[in-house]
C-alpha cells in the first residue's frame, strides 16, 4: 500500500484524539522496530514479542501507521479503513497488525483493550471483514494488471486507474474493456482507427485541430466528419468516465441531492406469476424511497422479489445531478486551453453527455445498488450474529433436577430426567394424545415425586403446544402438590446427541438433549450449526461466507468469555475456543484421557499441537477447578510418595557403587496448581498480578473471596486505578481485568448477567386472545422492523420497530443498542389479531 501521511503526521493526529490507554514510555520507542517487523514471511510468535506488550505495558500504537501490505495501491489501508468503519486510524493500524499475527477476537478484545481503544467483538469482526475485502481488492486489482500486462493492453494511464480502484465495482467499471472475449468498446474501436490524437488535441490544442483530414471515404467509421466526430466523442467520453477527479466530483455531487431506489410489479410476473409469492411483495409494487432512509430489511425484500422475476427496479437519479455534473465538465475540470469553435464546442458538450448516461450513470446505478446491498446484508448478519449470542448468552438453570419430554403423537412423547451435574437418571415413553393421557399422568406423577423433579422442559417439535397444553392443566389443578412444577418450553434436538450418547436409545436422546439445553444452553447449542439455530432474517439471501465466518466467530466469542473447565469440558465445546480447533481440542482430550487432569495451564505446552501462538490465544479461557485439582494432587502423592523412596534408595545405591555425586533432582513446576489458573488473568499477566497481590498483602489462595474484595477496595480507592498501574508498569485496562480476575467468586459465570428462561404454569390459546389482553413472553427473534415474541399461542405475536422506545426498556440491563434480543422476557398488549392470517400485533409493555 502506498501511504500519504508520514509517521510524525500520524502521530500528532492520534494524540489529539482520546485514549484510554497511558501514554508511551520513552524506552519504549527506542525498541520500536520499522514496518519490517511486521512483513508476512516472518513467523508470528517472533512477532509478538517485538511488537505486542505482553505483559499489559502502555503502548498506543505497534509502530506508528507504516502497514505493509502484500499488494500495494495508491491509496492508504488505514485510512480507508477508518473511513469505512468510522474506527480512529491508530488503532485501524493496530488491528491490522494484530490479525496478520494471527490473534483472535476474543482474545483481542479481552487482553488487548489498550490497543484497540477498548472497542467490542462486534467492532472488532466489521474491521476484520471490511479489511479482508479491501485485500481482496487489491488481489484482484493485481491480478488484472499482470494479466492485462502479459497481454501487451497495460498502459501507464490504466495501470494508474487500476491502482486507483477501491471497489470491486470500480475495478470491474475500469477493466471491462479489456477482458478476453471482450468485442471492445466504442472508444475502442475508434482509437484503433487512429481518431486519438484528434481527441486529445480538441482538449489541448483546439485550435490546430482538423477533423476533415481524418476522413477516409473507404474505411468504416471514417467514412463522412459525422463518424469523425462520432469516434472523437466517444474517446472523450472514456476519458471522462475513467477520471478520478470527475468521478468523485459525480459521487460527492450525488451525496447532496434526492437519489431514491424505485420498485414495481414486473409486467411478466404480473401475467404468469404466482399469485400467492406476488402478494408477498405488496409492498414494494409501487415503492420509492430515498437511499439514505430505506431500511436494510426493505433493500433484502426487494432483492428478493427482484430475483424471483416479480419486482423491477431502479435507481432514479435527477436530471438536476446531470445538468450540474455537465456544466462543471465543460467549464471547469475539462475545459479547453484555447478557444473552441463552435463545431468543436457542440462535440464537447455531446462527449459529456454521452460520457454520464452511457458510461458513468450505470456505474453510479450498480454502485448504489451494491453498497445498499453490501449494507443491508452485514446488518442482517450482525443482527443474527447479535440475537446469537444473547441465545447462547442465556443463564444456565443450575441445581434443578429436569424431565426433559421430546412431544409426540403416535411414537409417543419420550421422558428423559436429568440429575442437576447432567446425570441421566431415568428415561422413559407416555402416550399423551392418544385417548391414554389420564392413565399416564399417574405415571409422569410418580416419576416427579420420585427423583424430586419440579421442573419439565417441553422441546418444541411436532405436537409441541397440545403437550405443552396438557402439562399446563395439570399444572393449574395443582395436580402434582405438592410439587410446585414449572414448565418451559426449549428448542429442538441436535445431531450430535448421537454422538454424546452412543448407547442410549436413539427416540431417547432428544429428551435428554432438551432437557440439557435449560440446564447448560451454550453447551448443547454449539452443537448445532448456528444458521439452524433460526434467529436471523434473510438469512439465505446474505452471503453465506460471510454469514458462517460471522456465527462462528460469535460463537467462539461466548464460548470463550464463558471459558471452559479443561478438565470436564466436552470435545465440541472445547474446539470453539478461541485459538483451538477440532484437532487441537481432540488432541486435548486425548491428553487428559491419557495422563489424567490438567494441573495448571503450564501442561497445555505438552499437548500435541498447541504451540506458543496457540497457547497464547487459548489459555485465558481455560479454568482450572482448584478444589477438584487439590483432592487429584493430594490422592497422587500418596502414590508417588512409596514410588520416590523406592527411588531414591535406588539412586543412593547406584551412586555409592559409581562413587559419584549424587545430584539433586529438578522439581516438576507442571505438577504445581496455580490459583491464577481458575480466573480470567491471562498467563502472560501472571508476574503482575502476583506482584499486586504483593503490593495489597493478598494471598493467592483467598482468591475470590471477601478478604481479597476488602483488600483490592482498600488499596484501590486509597491510591485510584491510575496510580496503581503506573506503580505496576502497567495498563488500567489489564490491572483492571486482574482486579476482576481476583475478586469474582469462584465458579463466576458472566451469564448470570443476563435473562434466566422463562417458567409457565399457565397457557392461553390462540382462540383466547383479544385486543388489550395483557400478556407475558419470550423474545424469540429480533429484526430491524420488529420483534418476535413467544406467548404460548402456538404462533409468536410481532411488536413493531415504533412501539420499542427507550422508556420501555429496562433500565438496569447494559444494552448494545436500542432494542431486544432472543430470551428477553417482557410484557406485552395485544393490539390485533388477525386470525384468517394467524398474526398477532403487540405492543411492549415493559421489559421483565
């Protein structure tokens, strides 16, 4: 990439801008390494130790914004960059640094704040893709011009234009032309007839132009001055339309004025479509909307029903824009250096014309089309990828006893209870809805009473509102006294049971699956391929390479600020933290099956696989059960301590007979638990940390408990954060997330934060409901015109965008943005029910 601003420049800019981060130590800038450091042949963990601050020392920036890039423009990265994202260029910079170091988000956002400016995952994903589609740009843009150059069309004003491209619409606009197969343009063929000289001579020497000497009565094209003059047009007006300056004149020009984006019933859909996909795009059979104000799920709508063949559309630009663009053409960007004839002038003013409606209207047409689109899809990913992990996010139901029931009608709703560690203590099948329901209510009756059980989890499969109906009456009889049983209603079973659960009966495992799911969500979704998982919009109209990289970095994002017990955790569940993958996590378990259980994060090292680039991303977010660790330690010296005398007497007999020094044998550190191991502090911050807790009086051992908390606010509110970090040398943000990591209790669950699931004892039909009934639910799904509420109808009820506003909403929950996620439970007002349609429209009450 060729960059404009100088390193100094870059500097006094990003001062002015705030930071939270403390300011560059002045030994620090002596070991900053040149723009070499970061080149793509070098291997990354070499990288990091020259570049990163691994261990939270204040650093701003990598190395100021000198980025090198594999495939140079003529234009900045960083500054585009922060201009398509709106993200500061410094930390731009460091971004780019750091995810060519091949870091992850999560690891990112939790240990590397002081770099990014304290930005969220969310933030931080937009960069990543922004930045990977202006590399893709530049690949493609290189590819075209050795391609072009191999085929002798490369010229020095189209290599400069190809470099100039910043989009693929752009690159495509420039390079048409020339591709194999191509027929040529007009200003083509007419530069093949020599008229080129004549065209730049009209707009640099006019006044010794004559067009008459070009004309040949035998050769096509040059036959009269009509196609003379025809073929200099249309050379000025390939001139033009591959200007930079006249086309960010257009592009700026457009900005100010009224474009609207137009749709219609399509006259052939109209004749042979069908009515009933017609009628969905009522909508948009006469809609006009400015491209500023249409909403990303009306752009979706009306790509849809364009593809179907049932919509037209097109952007309208008005003629205003065009008499405006051509009078600065002629009088100012490409007016000639001599007077004009007449003759000359009226060829002019027809290049400039032709040059917008042929040449630069539909670029300026494609290019709407394709940033509306390009927008529209990265919110409807982002929405689903927010609505995931609010999903996934769900506190998980601790110290319950469940009946897990997969509904039924001829096979049967299978039962499934499940011990409050996930034990399966019974299975079993009822036949509800096949005359037999009174007879097996003894028997779902005996079976609650018997494992003490007073919660059911119904899945929400076939038959899934006549059981939950069923349960629900007998709830409200007080059937089950007294027993106080609550139901709630969960999602549907994944594949991988199969997996978990070989040998049980295949009917069986759906049960145990929904029961689990309330139990621990993140744990049983992640076995489902998100996109599934059903809480997005569009989602097959988006790009599916973006939607997938999307879900499961969100996926990897909750799993790893959740973070995993290494030595209980599952295989599927460990593969989505961050760094790790389904080799390394099989070779984890491996590991642990062979040697038994991770001691300290120190024996990762030891694991197939796990170099230092992936122990660096990884360890953060894998605890350690210290209580579990200390009963396997103190049961293993047992049996080490006879082996080690035995040993010993050994050693000192073969010594005596040698005659040599006996020498003293090295302690096993990797045998040693470290309390730090079972909080979020990153091993690489274990050297500030133990000297805080040095600093506070604290012992490793307490923490987590109230003496830590006491000990940590006495120090801190006597000599404030800032204070304490400089004493450290070190960041606020990595004293501040040591602080969290010694004062959160033991087995802290960042999901405790947000909403629990949703316990019924009472259901509605559909039939019931009328116009003010006050209602409570679940969000189900969140778009950008409304959310989707369960409540218990059979058919979720929509609260429109208008009647979410912020007094509704709870004030006590931290929120991303204005709006509601999937789980949220609220309440609601019925304001319409439609029943020929099934739709209900709702109006939110308040957040519960």
């Amino acid at each position: 990439w060729i960059l404009k601003q100088t390193k100094s420049q870059f500097y006094s800019e990003s001062d002015e801008k705030p930071s939270t981060s403390a300011p560059i130590a002045g030994n620090q800038v002596k070991h900053e390494k040149s723009e070499e450091d970061f080149a793509f042949d070098e291997p990354p963990f070499k990288k990091i130790k020259s570049t990163t601050s691994p261990e939270g020392k204040p650093v701003k920036n990598l190395g100021g914004n000198k980025v090198k890039e594999e495939f140079e423009m003529n234009w900045d990265i960083v500054q585009v960059l922060s201009e398509r994202t709106n993200v500061e260029p410094w930390v731009c910079a460091n971004l780019i640094r750091l995810f060519q170091e091949e870091n992850t988000i999560p690891f990112i956002a939790r240990y590397r704040k002081e770099l990014i400016n304290n930005l969220e995952a969310d933030a931080l994903r937009e960069v990543q893709q922004t930045l990977e589609e202006l590399r893709s740009v530049a690949k493609k843009t290189h590819t075209m011009i050795q391609k072009l150059k191999k085929e002798g069309k490369l010229s020095g004003c189209l290599f400069t234009a190809l470099l100039n491209c910043r989009t693929f619409e752009e690159l495509d606009h420039v390079s048409a032309p020339y591709k194999t197969g191509s027929k040529g343009t007009k200003a083509q063929r007419a530069k093949q007839l020599g008229l080129e000289p004549a065209a730049l001579s009209l707009l640099q020497n006019p006044m010794e132009l004559n067009l008459f000497s070009y004309i040949r009565p035998n050769v096509k094209g040059l036959a009269n001055i009509q196609e003379v003059e025809a073929g200099v047009q249309h050379i000025l007006a390939d001139i033009f339309a591959k200007d930079k300056d006249t086309l960010d004149f257009i592009r700026k020009l457009c900005q100010q004025r009224y474009i609207c984006i137009q749709s219609a019933l399509a006259k052939v859909s109209s004749k042979n479509g069908n009515e009933k996909d017609i009628d969905k795009f009522q909508l948009y059979h006469e809609f006009s909307c400015n491209i500023k104000n249409i909403q990303h799920h009306q752009i979706l709508a009306i790509n849809r029903g364009e593809n179907l063949k049932i919509l037209t559309v097109k952007v309208n630009i008005p003629d205003g824009v065009k008499n405006e663009f051509c009078w600065w053409c002629v009088n100012e960007r490409w007016r000639p250096k001599q007077f004009l004839k007449p003759e000359l002038m009226r060829i002019l003013r027809n290049s400039v014309e032709d040059a917008y409606k042929r040449l630069i209207y539909p670029l300026l047409c494609r290019e709407f089309r394709s940033k509306l689109t390009s927008d529209a899809e990265k919110e409807s990913v982002m929405m689903f990828g927010r609505n995931l992990r609010q999903l996934l996010l769900t506190s998980p139901v601790r110290g319950r006893t469940l009946m897990g029931v997969d509904p039924g009608y001829k096979h049967g709703c299978k039962l499934a209870i499940i011990s409050p560690t996930s034990q399966i203590l019974h299975t079993d099948i009822v036949y509800l809805h096949s005359g037999q329901g009174f007879r097996e209510a003894e028997k779902i009756k005996r079976l609650l009473q018997q494992f003490n059980c007073s919660t059911v989890v119904i899945g929400n499969g076939t038959a899934c509102r006549e059981t939950e109906a069923y349960f629900a009456d007998l709830i409200m009889k007080k059937y089950f006294a007294p027993l106080d049983v609550q139901e709630h209603l969960s999602t549907a079973v994944s594949p991988e049971a199969s997996k978990e659960m070989p040998d049980l009966d295949p009917n069986l495992r759906s049960a145990v699956s929904i029961a689990r799911r309330v139990q621990d969500p993140l744990a049983e979704l992640v076995k489902i391929e998100p996109k599934h998982i059903g809480v997005g919009m569009y989602q097959h109209d988006v790009s599916q390479t973006l939607l997938k990289a999307t879900l499961d970095s969100v996926v990897e994002e909750c799993v790893s600020f959740v973070g995993v017990d290494i030595n209980i955790c599952s295989e599927i569940l460990l593969r989505h933290i961050a760094g790790l993958n389904a080799n390394r996590a099989r070779n984890i378990i491996e590991w642990r099956e062979k040697n038994g259980p991770f001691i300290n994060r120190e024996q990762l090292k030891e694991v197939k696989g796990l170099g230092p680039k992936t122990f660096q991303q990884c360890a953060g977010f894998i605890r350690f059960n210290q209580e579990y660790i200390k009963t396997f330690c103190s049961s293993k010296k047992t049996q080490i301590g006879s082996q080690a005398l035995l040993t010993k007497a050994g050693a000192q007999a073969t010594s005596e007979k040698q005659g040599k020094k006996k020498s003293k044998p090295a302690p096993s550190s990797s045998q040693q638990p470290n309390p730090l191991d079972q909080t979020c502090i990153h091993p690489e911050s274990y050297n500030i940390a133990m000297r805080f807790l040095s600093f506070i009086g604290g012992n490793p051992n307490d923490i987590g408990k109230s003496d830590m908390q006491q000990k940590v606010n006495a120090v801190i509110q006597k000599e404030g954060l800032e204070e304490t970090a400089k004493r450290l040398n070190t960041t606020v943000h990595t004293l501040q997330l040591i602080i969290d990591g010694l004062t959160q209790p033991e087995g802290f669950d960042i999901r405790t934060d947000f909403d629990k699931p949703d316990f019924k004892r009472s259901i509605v039909c559909f039939e019931d409901l009328s116009v003010g009934t006050v209602l409570t639910g679940k969000v189900e799904n969140a778009t950008p015109f409304g959310v989707f509420v369960d409540i218990g109808v059979g058919k979720a009820g929509l609260i429109p965008v208008r009647n979410i506003t912020e007094a509704k909403l709870s004030k006590v929950k931290k929120r991303r943005s204005l709006g509601l996620g999937p789980g949220e439970r609220v309440e609601v007002k019925v304001l319409n029910v439609d029943i020929p349609r099934l739709r209900i429209t709702l109006d939110l009450i308040r957040v519960l």
